[in-house]
C-alpha cells in the first residue's frame, strides 16, 4: 500500500510532534483518513498545528492512546519519539498492520537523490555544512531530518532541489524499511540512548540500517577510525569511501602535516589545509573529511570545498565560544549528550576545564567520563537528575561540587577558574530533566554566562 492506495485509507500517526504534525499534513494532502493520538492532553500541546490538523480533517486523540483505534487502522505512522518497545504496537504487527516512521513515509514519495548523514555524534555540523557546501557551488540543496526540519516538509512541497541532505538518527531508522540514500554516511559510534535500547549492539546495528538498502551507484561514507565502521561490508555494488586521521591502504581521506588529502574520484590527490578551520577539535577534523568526501562525490571543485570548510563557523550550542571575564574563557557545548561527545569537548581545548556537566541519564557509564577528565579537568560542577551518579564516578578523581541550577553552577565554576582556563558545559546528558531540549539548555548557560560577565 503506498501512494495511489493511501486515498481513503485510515492511517494514524502517533506522537504529534513536529515530525507528526507533518506527516498528518501530507497525508491529509494525499486523500487519507488522518487521525493523530498523543498521550499528552490538548492544553499541553500547541494550539495552532492542533487546529490546522482540525482544518485539514483530520481527527485528533489526545491524553492517551485507543487500542480501537490502532486495530481499526490501515497502516500506521510513528514519530521518532515513539520507542517500538510501546504494547499496542505488539498487537499491531500481529495483526499484520503495516507501521513505518516519518522518516520511511517521506523517502517513498519523493525520488530526489538523497545525502543521508547519521552518528553519535556530529551529525548536525556535516548536515549543514553539507548544505552550505551545495550552496556555494549554486546548487540548490534541502537540508532536513533530525537537524529540526521533517523529511516530510520536502515531500509537502515542490520537490525541485537538486539534493535533500537530511540527518539522520538512530530512532528513525528503527523503522526504515526502503530508505535508501544516494549516498549515506556514518560518521561514528559510541554508546549512547541506552535508556531506549537493550543493549549497545541493539543500537549499532540501528544506525546500520542507513546503508541497508543501497545498492549499486550508491555510496557509502565511513569513519575507519572507529573500529566498528572499520569492518562494514554493505550489499556488492554499494562503493565505500572510508576516511580517518592516519593514512591506510584502505582509506581515501586522512590527515598529514595539517593537511586533509583527499583521493579524489578522478585518482588525483587534494589537500585541504586546516589552517583557517574556524570550529576547533580533531573530531570536527574527522567531520570534514566527510563533507570534503560528498563534496568530490558530487563533482564540487576543491576550491570551493576549502572555502566552505574555512567560513564554516560551526552551530549553536557546539563548543560555542560564549563569554570571557578576566581570561576565562566559557564554552557551551549542550550538545555533548553522551560520553564520548563530552571527552571530545574537553580534549579540544588546550587549558584547565572547569567541567559542567549533568541533565538526565541515559544508562551511560559516566567512569569513562571521569577517567577521561583527568589530566585535564581541575574541577566539576554537577547538577539535575545525573548529578549523584557523575559525583560517584569522580569521587576520589576529579573534586566537585553540586549546583541546583545553572546560574549556580556558572558562579561556582567561575570561582574556581583563573586566567587561562575554559569553563566548559559539557553535560554527557540530555536535557529533559531541566530543559525542553538543548538549545534551551544552551541558551540558558549563555544567559548565565553573560549575567557573570555583566557583573
């Protein structure tokens, strides 16, 4: 059942989020019978997409989910919130009741070659930088996915760029099906939602799937220094492209003497000095050479990649340069929602950290953490729902203190800096304890930061 079989089909979306919102919308646009259920009540939810949908005729559930109604349903579409642990969907696949995310409705209607980004880590930056690449070389790119944007707002429209770049995690392709990318890349893996997933393979083999149905013409890019992206074999006629800071035999992208050297498609070798790269770290190192990689995929001059990769400024709430008061340096990284993101964090900066860390848990080790805070942090400050489980593991390792918010925290790590060292929010957690998301969470710290500096 696709397309020309939706027109009077009972569909229901679960979770009117914005990725719901829209696949209402487009369904309602395609003659299906929309009803959309959400476990919050309606004054909790946003009026104004709630009485568009109203408008478009579509119905609404709202304060819970009927099992009426998902037995009663032709096909059924979930939003990436939705964990496929939920009861009803049990009943559901027994029934033989087709379900597929957002993301895997969107990709069917639309038949513009695809880029598709995904990793732990970093997904945001090769996103949009990805986009800012093809508008630089006058190509009309449409960047969307987990980046904020839905897939489905491109189906919704005219459908005339000449690529969607579209970031992708792990929660969407838990429930692709035919997605399959122009050209697809992964960018890393490190344990992270383990407060969704069973066990850490169950969550490698997710962002696995991006390459899963790609075929031959299609492209697969990997970071070979991690260990598991080293060894992936995608279906015959998939070409792989593998990149990573040491040169190897099996690699066309590494880093020498400050350059990125590149193997480009015609066989001749490009550098790219890292010089003027405005966004500091190795690991965003590593995420060039993936945008550089896309880049001579698609035929772009290598003038016009190093300029994009220069100007790029980077985004909001990564390792985002927000305050200085008598030489401390602040940095809000509020983005850094696992481990490994934090580590990279504090190991991209050159002087003492004063960590701030903490939010809500998600069934991560946070020794690694500690461990890796050694040598280079003097203090932490901890705070929200994680905060006594980070104090255990830096207990007799790194001295900390508690705060009960950020403003707080800002002032107790300020009071322990000197000239020379970098604050750095870095909480190795999400935001949801505190926080809507981490832009909130960001954009607090800032306010923190510059209330500080202001006095």
């Amino acid at each position: 059942m696709w397309l020309e079989e939706i027109l009077g089909k009972k569909v229901l979306v679960v979770g009117l989020g914005v990725s719901g919102f829209w696949a209402a919308k487009w369904l309602r646009s395609q003659g299906a019978l929309v009803t959309v259920t959400d476990m919050r009540e309606e004054e909790e939810l946003d009026p104004g997409p709630l009485g568009e949908l109203l408008g478009l005729g579509a119905a609404l559930e709202l304060g819970g989910h009927s099992e009426k109604t998902f037995m009663a349903s032709d096909l059924i579409i979930l939003s990436p919130g939705i964990a496929q642990s939920m009861a009803l969907l049990k009943e559901v696949r027994a029934k033989k009741i087709p379900v597929m995310g957002e993301l895997e409705m969107a990709s069917r209607a639309i038949r513009t070659p695809v880029i598709a980004i995904t990793g732990t880590n970093g997904k945001s930056t090769v996103t949009t930088c990805i986009g800012e690449l093809l508008k630089n070389a006058g190509l009309e790119g449409y960047v969307c996915g987990n980046i904020g944007v839905p897939l489905t707002t491109y189906a919704c429209g005219e459908m005339k760029a000449d690529y969607v770049v579209v970031e992708v995690s792990s929660f969407q392709l838990d429930t692709s099906q035919t997605f399959s990318p122009y050209i697809s890349v992964i960018l890393n893996i490190s344990p992270d939602h383990l407060d969704r997933y069973r066990r850490f393979e169950d969550y490698v083999e997710s962002k696995k799937r991006i390459f899963a149905r790609q075929g031959p013409g299609q492209y697969l890019i990997v970071n070979n220094e991690d260990e598991r992206l080293a060894c992936l074999s995608p279906e015959k006629g998939v070409s792989v492209l593998r990149f990573g800071l040491k040169k190897r035999v099996d690699q066309v992208a590494f880093l020498e003497k400050g350059h990125i050297r590149v193997k480009g498609r015609s066989g001749i070798m490009y550098d790219y000095p890292t010089t003027a790269f405005q966004v500091p770290g190795v690991h965003n190192i590593l995420n060039f050479q993936a945008v550089v990689l896309v880049g001579d995929l698609l035929g772009i001059a290598s003038s016009l990649i190093q300029k994009t990769l220069d100007r790029f400024r980077g985004l909001p709430h990564r390792m985002e340069r927000v305050g200085e008061k008598d030489g401390v340096l602040f940095y809000d990284d509020s983005k850094a929602t696992n481990i490994e993101a934090a580590v990279k964090a504090i190991q991209s900066l050159a002087g003492p950290v004063i960590l701030v860390a903490g939010g809500r848990c998600k069934g991560l080790d946070y020794g690694e953490l500690a461990a890796a805070s050694v040598e280079k942090v003097k203090k932490a400050v901890f705070l929200g729902e994680a905060r006594e489980r980070l104090g255990e593991a830096f207990r007799d390792i790194v001295p900390y203190a508690m705060a009960e918010n950020l403003d707080e925290a800002v002032g107790l790590a300020f009071s322990w800096a000197g000239p020379g060292d970098a604050v750095l929010l870095a909480p190795a957690c999400s935001s949801f304890d505190m926080f809507s998301d981490y832009n909130q969470r960001g954009e607090a710290f800032r306010l923190a930061v510059e209330r500080l500096t202001r006095d």
